[in-house]
C-alpha cells in the first residue's frame, strides 16, 4: 500500500497492517511524531472490560494530554484537551495506579 495525498483517519483501537496486509497490533496513542501501537494480545480497542474495578493494586485506564497532562475517563475521550485546547493527537491512554 502507497502512501498519497490522502489523510488516514485513525482512531484509538483500530488495527493497523503493514503492506502484506498482516495486522501490526491497534493504535494506543498519538503524539506530533505519529501514533503508537500496541502489540499485547487481548488489548483490541480498550473496552470497558479494561478499566480497573478500583480494588488495591490494580490500576485505571485512562487518556492522559500530552502537552498539559490533563487526565479523564477513557470512555469519554475528548475532540480535544478540555484543559489546554491540545489536540486530539495530544491525547494518549494512561494507567494510573
């Protein structure tokens, strides 16, 4: 697959594949130098089967900003911080303890 002029539309959760068309792992995150993926087996698109029951020891999924550090509910990942105006590529999944 060749690169254009044409924006790719990415979204956290989503597969990615490289040109033979076999799946790298799901997008986790994004910063100004592209997008992170995860390859751990069992995280597909952070469902909420993923967020912490709030028991000792275990610990929260979260979307964290990148420029401020703003953090809040994964189920609610904001079009932008709601703290700084960062962007939505600002915005990455955290694990807070």
């Amino acid at each position: 697959m060749s690169q254009t002029d044409d924006q790719i539309d990415l979204g956290f959760g989503q597969p990615v594949y490289d040109e033979d068309g076999n799946e790298l792992g799901t997008v986790r995150g994004f910063d100004e130098h592209g997008f992170y993926v995860t390859t751990d087996d069992g995280i597909g698109a952070m469902s909420g089967e993923h967020l912490s029951t709030g028991q000792a020891g275990e610990a929260e999924l979260m979307w964290r900003c990148w420029e401020c550090g703003e953090m809040g509910d994964i189920q609610e990942i904001p079009d932008s911080c709601p703290a700084c105006g960062a962007e939505r590529e600002s915005i990455y999944y955290w694990t807070e303890d």
